[in-house]
C-alpha cells in the first residue's frame, strides 16, 4: 500500500487535489478494524463512544456560551417590543 500513498500524495502535490477522499479515510479505517485482534474491539468501541460524547459536548459548551453571551441583548426592552407583533 506504500505505492498506493505515494501516488496520492504525488497527485496532491501536483494538482492540489486530495485522491484520499473522506470514504477512503472510512476504507483505511475498517481495513485496519478489521486488523485488530477480538481482545482490543472493545477498546476501539469504547473510544469511539467517548469521542462521540465529547464532540457532543463540545457542542453544548458552544451554544451555552453563545446563549450567555447573547442574553444581555435578548433581555432588553427594546427585543420585547420588537418581537411582541410575532
């Protein structure tokens, strides 16, 4: 697969486009799973849910901060009278 990788990184080089496409990354990924021994499959699933609950979390910090930050400006008189005919 050394080849396979040099073209690619060839190609990008040349032409400034990515032959490893985000379903090529997906290929790597299962073809390596489907490596691993049984005994480290639970690991994988582990940190695959843990990876999944920070991405959430990071989200929900995101939108927390943005509704703290944008509360001084919703919580005016003037927001109540411009939102009181919707």
């Amino acid at each position: 697969m050394g080849i396979l990788n040099e073209v690619c990184r060839a190609f990008k080089e040349t032409f400034g486009v990515d032959l490893r496409s985000k379903m090529g990354r997906r290929e790597d990924v299962l073809q390596k799973l489907n490596e691993l021994p049984d005994a480290l499959i639970e690991e994988v699933i582990d940190f695959i849910e843990f990876l999944k609950v920070k991405s959430l979390n990071e989200k929900f910090e995101s939108t927390f901060l943005s509704e703290s930050s944008l509360m001084k400006d919703w919580l005016r008189p003037e927001e109540d009278e411009a939102w009181r005919d919707l």
